[in-house]
C-alpha cells in the first residue's frame, strides 16, 4: 500500500501557519516589518509636530514608550520628554498639573 504525499512534497514547504512557501511567509514578515517601521516613524514625527498639542505629543510619547509621565515636577525624564517631543520642560510640567488637578478633583 502506497503512502499519502505529505502537504509539503505536494506544494512546496509550509509556512508555519501551514499555507503558503516559506519564501512568501519570509515576504510577508519583511513587508509587515516595513508596515510597522513607517507606522513607528510617523508616530515619532507626530510626536514632535507643532501641529500637534502638547497633551497630545505626550501620550504619544508615552504610548511609545510604555511609560507614564513621571508625577514629580524635577525628575530628570521631563527633559528627556521634552527633548523627545520638542516641548519646553514648562510644557510638560503644566501637563503634570493639569493631570493632578483632575486626579484630586476626582478624590474629592
């Protein structure tokens, strides 16, 4: 009795998914790897656009960063911040405050 061919023999080699040759698998990774860099890269020119409100510059900072904004007005990460997204260390300091202000106002 003769043995099935395996999905391999018959169409090439599996991707991992099991469809497709390993070369498309390997052209799909690079082109989502393009897709996820200009994505990255647009997302750091957006946090330093002038178009783009101080708050709004800094959650995208933190965003990229998986950080929260520091709470303390002297830690030393606001001027990376402020480097980061071409905002003045004031800027962020008044955007710690709007922060707190609506963090008591919620606690009260």
């Amino acid at each position: 009795m003769q043995r099935p061919a395996s999905p391999s023999a018959v169409n090439g080699p599996l991707n991992v998914l099991g469809t497709g040759t390993v070369e498309e698998r390997r052209a799909q990774i690079e082109h989502e790897e393009t897709v996820a860099r200009a994505e990255r890269r647009r997302q750091l020119e957006a946090q330093r656009s002038n178009l783009s409100p101080a708050r709004e510059r800094i959650n995208l900072w933190e965003r990229l960063h998986a950080l929260h904004l520091p709470r303390n007005a002297g830690h030393k990460l606001l001027e990376v911040i402020a480097r980061e997204t071409e905002l003045t260390v004031a800027d962020i300091q008044q955007e710690q405050l709007r922060r707190n202000a609506g963090k008591a106002a919620i606690t009260v």
